[in-house]
C-alpha cells in the first residue's frame, strides 16, 4: 500500500535538496525581497485623503448588566380549553 504523499515525493525530496543545498542563498533572497517590499510599501504614491467628514453617530451603552426584565407571555395560536 502506497502512502498518501507518494505522489508528492518528488517534489518534497527536490524542496529538501533545494534548502539543504543552497539554503543560504534562499534566506538572503528572501531577506531582500522583504525589504523591497516594505520600502515600497513606505514609498508609493497614496491616494489623496478624503477631505470630507459625513455624519458622525455615537452611541453610548450602559455599563454592566442589562436591567432583569419579565418575559412578554406567548400567545397561543390554539384556544386554551382551561
């Protein structure tokens, strides 16, 4: 019987050779990758700011627990015989 990562033995054995081979060169790759990406995440043009407020609501909620209430009585849809 064939395990379930059978099919993708090759690719994970390539993976393995890939990092244990060559490792290093992946890590700074990846080291400067990650700091194009943010110095382009500092430096691109940003879409102008809205300078237009809308209206503003504010809720205020109560602290603590709600108020103990009676439940509202279920109408029945059926006459009570009693």
């Amino acid at each position: 019987m064939n395990h379930l990562d059978h099919p993708l033995r090759p690719i994970t054995d390539f993976l393995d050779y890939l990092i244990e081979e060559h490792g290093h060169y992946l890590y700074i790759g990846c080291v400067y990758v990650g700091l194009a990406v943010i110095l382009w995440i500092l430096v691109r043009p940003r879409r102008p700011r809205r300078t237009e407020v809308g209206p503003v609501t504010i809720v205020i909620l109560p602290w603590g627990p709600p108020p103990k209430r009676d439940p509202p009585p279920i109408d029945s849809p059926f006459d009570d015989p009693l």
